[in-house]
C-alpha cells in the first residue's frame, strides 16, 4: 500500500495559510503540524552523524499523549524495501533466482501469473494488477486470513500488460514475494525478517503486523473531505471502506518500526552488511523494460532526483499511517518521517528539512537586503492561464495577490527570490530574451512554468 497518493509540494503557488518564517527543524515541524492534532516524528542523519530528531502532535487525541521519537509507527509500504532486500539475501543463498518463476514456490497460482519472474515483480514490471481496488476483496479484507487464502482470494484478476511492458505498481506482486520468502526459506515471513534482519541489527522496535490493524500504543487516525479537521478512526470512515486487517498487506506493508531502527537498517544496508554491496546495487539500479526504457523504481525502491540530486526512497500509506524515508547516496543523508494521520503526506515537512540541512533553496535576507530584493520583484506578472500575481512592498514588507485572492506575505530570499512561509519551495526572477519572469522551483518537481512580468 502506499503508492495511490504521490505528494505534491506545490505549496504556496496561489496561496497558502501563512505562519511564520523558520529558522531550526523544531519550528518548522510545528509549523506544518498542530500540537493538538494527530502529528509526525521526523528524523535526519549525515554521513554517520545525527542531525536532528524531533516529534510534533499526539499519539492519542483523547487522552493528548504527545508523540515521541521512540514511538512505533506503520510504515506501510517502506515495508517493500525490506521484502526485497529478503529476496535479495535468499538469492545470495542460492535459494532462489531472480530469473525463478512463481511456479517454482507457488504452483496452483492463476495459470496467467505461473511464469512472471521474481525480478519483474521486484521493479513492478510485471503486469500483476493491484487487488486492494477490487470489491470482491475489499468485502472481506477487515478480517484475518493466511497467507494462503489471501493469495487465493487476490489472485483473480487478469495480467494489465505483458511482462516487461510498462511499470505498475503492484502490492499483489509484493505480496507473492512473502510467499517465496517463506517457501525458500522454510521460515515464515514475520519469522525470516526477525531472525535474518531485525535482530541481527538490534532493531528491538520493528516487527511484522501479522493479525489485526494495531502495531503499539499510537492511534492511527484518518479524515474526511467534508470534514478535515476531524480526526477519526480509520474503521470508522463512511467515506470509504478504509479498514485493512495487516494480514491482507503483509510482506507489501506491514511493518512496523521506529525512527532509530529505520536508520540502523539504512547503514546497514547502504554498507553491505546485511545483503552484499552487488545486491544493493541492484535494489538501487532503475529496472529495465522490453523496449530498453529504465523505470523511476529497482528493487524495492523509488529512485527520483529531487532537487537534482540523486534519491533512494519509498513512501507507505496504510489505515491511519504515512510514511516517507529518502537517502541521498552523493550527500550521505538519510531522512525519515512518520506519522499517525494518512491523509497527509510527512514529504513536504521532511522535504523542507532536507533544504535547510542541504541548502536547497536561497537563504531568506536580513531587511537591509530585502528592500533591494524586494524592489527588483515589485511589479504584475502573468501565467500562462492569464492570472495576474501582483507583488507589492509595503511598509517594509513583501506580499504577493493574486487577482480576486487575498493578499499573502512572502519571504525575500537571496538571488532575487521569495518563498511563501513555512516552505523552503521558493520563486525566482529570471531574465529571459529581455523579459522579466518569475519562475518557481519546487523541491520535489523542479522548475515550473514561468510567470511573465507586465512591463509598463
């Protein structure tokens, strides 16, 4: 799970709630998130070094317990990296191929499955639909179920595409995979994870939800369109049918952990001493489809540039938990952010973390500097769909308004930028073929289109 909701750090581009410029990770966390609200833990360590770990919001609105650092969380599915790694020491084992087909461990399967290959259904390249969409599934998923009745009941849907034809994302394939792993292993999933990673590393907080949707003492909570400020249990939605026993995502997404383990298991696995350096190399290459064209993901792992620079991540969303944990290979830095809320996205806060620690963006200007800055921005500014973004300067300070909008205070930035509060997203002016624009960078998108300035 996980995969449906890909987050968007768009913020600030025709207005945002303003609240006040950051200056450390402790502000910026309550600046994304309410103390009194469901809230998110966040961890960054560089180059074997910690940065910063800190927690915003409560772990349990009735009885306001905040959250802690040391708080077990549900990662969803980061729990596919960990799938995969397995996959990866069994290969190491001889105990499998990645050329194996699930034939070889799972042999009444859908005749149409029987000759995937386990390296296409690590990359998501294997045409396996998803099941967590299908009626037929979601009737039944609230309650307990084997591994072998779950793979029975997912396992009726058609092939979406031929091998090797294009990415989808799939949590079936994931979960065929914990069923090799229990078949060349001889051990169940939970088990093999346990004794080959887990305890090895000392991971003493991480462990695989095998039965029921609670993994600990946080409450996992969810919201409504009609009503996003009320937090409710997830079994209690009667927007969607949002209550998943773990036993359904199992090897696809159901570990749980905490911040400090989720970095033990980071340096392990980036220094080889839990699958070899050949296997990491592997889970960090871009898979490759029939007509030679790479996907943004290998095995177990997404792998974007953010920013320009080089990521290996994976996001995960299950009832009542978001999460996102990122390594930047050339920078030595790994983040981790969790949260006990799953209609919102940790990327953005975490994200802005990262450009403070990385000096992403321009560094917001003492006043003597703004006033120059902010001259050179005064002035209308088209998009390309006609709205006009006016910037003023008024008594000492910037404000951008968009046409029929209210009026928002920005932050003057070096370079001729701004940024809205509470965002490290920032906007640039630019000359271009002698006109003035203005263009926005984001951290996750990039560039974006510019907005050209109305010369009087």
């Amino acid at each position: 799970m996980g995969k449906n909701i890909f987050f968007c750090l768009c913020v600030g581009m025709y207005g945002i709630k303003a609240v006040a410029q950051q200056h450390n990770f402790a502000e910026l966390m309550q600046c994304h998130n309410s103390s009194k609200a469901p809230g998110m833990v966040v961890r960054l360590e560089q180059s074997g070094k910690h940065i910063y770990s800190g927690a915003v919001g409560l772990a349990n609105i009735d009885t306001e317990r905040p959250l802690n650092v040391d708080d077990i969380f549900q990662i969803g599915s980061v729990t596919k990296t960990f799938t995969a790694a397995a996959i990866l020491k069994l290969s190491e084992e001889k105990k499998l191929s990645l050329q194996d087909t699930l034939a070889k461990f799972i042999p009444d399967i859908n005749p149409e499955f029987r000759y995937l290959t386990i390296d296409r259904i690590l990359s998501h390249t294997s045409g396996l639909p998803d099941y967590l969409g299908d009626p037929s599934v979601s009737k039944i998923y609230d309650k307990y179920a084997s591994i072998d009745q779950v793979i029975q009941s997912i396992s009726k849907q058609p092939l979406n595409s031929e091998p090797g034809k294009k990415y989808s994302y799939s949590n079936l394939g994931y979960v065929f995979l914990g069923k090799v792993i229990e078949i060349a292993s001889g051990t169940p999933y939970d088990q093999f994870m346990s004794n080959t990673f887990f305890k090895p590393l000392k991971m003493d907080n991480t462990f695989v939800t095998t039965k029921g949707t609670s993994a600990g003492e946080i409450n996992g909570y969810t919201t409504s369109r009609n009503e996003p400020k009320k937090y409710i249990n997830p079994e209690d939605s009667t927007e969607r049918r949002w209550n998943v026993d773990r036993s359904w995502i199992y090897s696809a997404g159901a570990i749980a952990s905490t911040l400090a383990d989720m970095h033990l298991w980071q340096n392990a696995l980036k220094s080889g001493h839990i699958i070899s350096k050949e296997s990491y190399k592997l889970m960090t290459s871009k898979a490759l489809l029939n007509n030679n064209a790479h996907v943004n993901y290998g095995y177990g792992l997404d792998i974007y540039k953010i920013s320009g620079l080089d990521s290996f991540s994976h996001q995960g969303q299950v009832p009542g938990f978001f999460a996102w944990h990122v390594y930047f290979p050339n920078e030595d830095l790994t983040a981790t952010a969790l949260t006990n809320i799953d209609t919102k996205h940790p990327g953005p806060a975490l994200l802005d973390m990262i450009a403070l620690q990385l000096n992403l963006s321009p560094k917001p200007v003492n006043s003597q500097k703004a006033k120059a800055i902010a001259a050179s921005l005064v002035g209308s500014y088209r998009s390309s769909d006609s709205k006009i973004l006016k910037i003023s300067f008024e008594k000492g300070t910037l404000y951008s308004q968009y046409e029929g909008e209210n009026k928002i205070k920005i932050i003057p930035r070096e370079n001729n930028s701004y940024s809205y509060e509470c965002t490290e997203n920032y906007f640039q002016l630019r000359e271009n073929n002698g006109k003035h624009e203005i263009v926005p960078v984001y951290l996750y998108q990039g560039e974006q289109e510019a907005l050209v300035k109305l010369e009087l």
